[in-house]
C-alpha cells in the first residue's frame, strides 16, 4: 500500500482534523446467544451466534480450540445479505521492497477476514525473502532488513503462491477485498505472480478502495491522504503503520465506517460499488493530471493513470 503524492490539489487532501470532531461511525453492540454444545459428544462449545439488526453472524470469540472459525467456514458461509452492503469483508496489504509496481519484490503480507464490526474471524500472514536486496529507505518503513527477511522469510514463489490462493478463494466466495490504493498491491501481486511462473489475478473483484470512495465522497478536504490521516478521520486507530496486518485491518474498518457514512450515495452490492470505482478512480486521476498540467508537475503528453484496481 503506497499513497504519497507529490504536493496535492485539494481534490486529493485532507485538512488537519478538527478536534471536535467526532466519528459519525459507531460500530453497534451485538446481541450475542449462547453458544451451542457440539453433537459429537465430546462437549465443545461452538461458535455463539451474533444476532445484528436481524442478520446471524457468527462470534469468533474463542470459546475453546475446537471451537474456531476456519478458512472455509468463513468462506463457504458467506452470502450477500440484502440491505446491508458488508455484512463481511476481506481485508489484504503489502509491504514491500519500493514503490514502482512493476520491479518491487513482496516482502510481508496479510490477508484477513472482518465481520461487519470489524472484528477479525480469519487471517493469514507472510514474510518472504524477496531474493533481492531490500533497499534502507524501505527497511526502514516497515522493518524488514535484507538480513532479517532472509532469516525469517520464506521462499517468495511459496509466499507469492500462497497469496494468490488465498485470495482467489475469497473472490470465488463474492466476498469483497478491502485494499487501501488497490492499484499498488494488486499490481504488485501480479508482477510477482507473473515473476515466480505462477498465474495472476488478473481482473480480481469485487475490491473495495477506501481511498478512492473518500477521494469521490469527500473531495475537497484539504492536506494528505494517506492511511493514517484517512483512518483517524473516520474514527479508525492505526497503531502500528506500516505493519501489513494493521494496515490491512484498519483499511477494513475504514470501509465499514464509511458504508455507514455514506450509505445513502453507495449502491446495494459490493459488485455495483466496484464498478463505481473503476470510473470514480479514473474521474481522479483525470482531475490530478488535470492540475499537473497546470503547475507544471507534467509534460502535456504526460498523464497520471486512472486503470483500478489493477494496472
């Protein structure tokens, strides 16, 4: 996940948060039943369910071992749920050796798996030796030395292999991917796949992208847009930047306050809003070639890319 731009027009800013401000999302107190005893005979709680304005989702809070969500319970549980746009949500993130998409080598990831509340049910983490150097600029963002990935990371076509399935499985679910400037991650995630000999996503939806809804919903907050900044204005915490499993999770909760905020101007379905995206997406980019142009950032020929969530 990278979002820095180079001095920002209003359209791609954020002003500094007023401290009276306060989130407009709330996340709501489930009703919780009681957890049901196994069939087997051996006594184990089951998972408890979660009773939210009359839709039944499942409380991951451990009762015991036996008693834990696995991948495919989440996955094969899911349906959309009518009225309620989330009702679960995948959340994924890199980090990474650089910036440029098309030559950066992963370095850790996560994927994981949020209820509507916002609570994790399901997640999965790497850390891969790239096979290259890991530049000092970018050790020093996220904390991976070339010496500690080599120590403690796994090949990369294992790590690189393992993403792509992962998210395939949840795709092939329909449930939506939360990813915070969606072009940089799936990209890079391509170009690796592509790298290792393995077969891409290629067109991976439903994705949801928290910066291009704030950028389309609230468009003329002045400063910077990155996911610290964009997460403490919705209400998010963001304690660890930079680490792939906190990035990812409050990206996810991003998208879930801002269903709650904006819920009246979003469609019904993750598909729809995804298709949104790709011509809100594209509208931005115009706009910041736009102003490019005009001070003199970009050549006339020059434009910045509008293609999401992949290039």
């Amino acid at each position: 996940m990278k979002t820095t731009w180079p001095d920002p027009p209003p359209l791609f800013g954020l002003s500094d948060i007023d401290p009276g401000e306060h989130c407009t999302w709330v996340p709501r107190e489930p009703r919780v039943r009681a957890p049901r005893r196994s069939a087997d005979g051996r006594g184990h709680a089951q998972p408890a369910l979660v009773d939210i304005d009359g839709t039944l989702f499942i409380d991951t809070t451990p009762h015991d071992e036996d008693s834990l969500m696995t991948f495919d319970d989440v996955t094969m549980a899911f349906a959309p749920t009518p009225g309620r746009l989330f009702p679960r949500i995948a959340v994924f993130d890199l980090e990474t050796t650089g910036v440029d998409t098309s030559t950066v080598r992963i370095v850790t990831a996560y994927v994981g798996v949020l209820d509507a509340q916002g609570n994790v049910s399901d997640e999965a983490s790497w850390i891969a030796d790239p096979g290259v150097e890991i530049p000092a600029g970018a050790a020093a963002v996220h904390g991976f030395t070339t010496e500690r990935a080599r120590a403690e990371g796994r090949p990369a076509v294992e790590v690189v292999g393992e993403i792509v399935a992962r998210l395939r499985e949840i795709f092939a679910a329909g449930i939506p991917v939360v990813a915070y400037n969606a072009p940089f991650d799936f990209s890079v995630l391509k170009n690796e796949a592509i790298r290792h000999g393995l077969d891409p996503i290629a067109d991976p939806s439903p994705v949801v992208d928290p910066l291009v809804i704030d950028k389309q919903h609230d468009r003329y907050r002045r400063g910077k847009r990155t996911l610290d900044i964009v997460a403490a204005h919705y209400g998010v915490a963001l304690d660890d930047a930079h680490e792939a499993s906190a990035d990812a999770i409050a990206a996810g909760r991003v998208a879930l306050a801002q269903a709650d905020r904006y819920e009246a101007d979003l469609p019904g379905s993750a598909a729809e809003l995804h298709d949104q995206q790709v011509g809100w997406a594209a509208e931005q980019a115009a706009s910041l070639t736009e102003y490019f142009h005009k001070v003199g950032r970009m050549q006339p020929h020059e434009s910045v890319s509008g293609t999401w969530p992949i290039r």
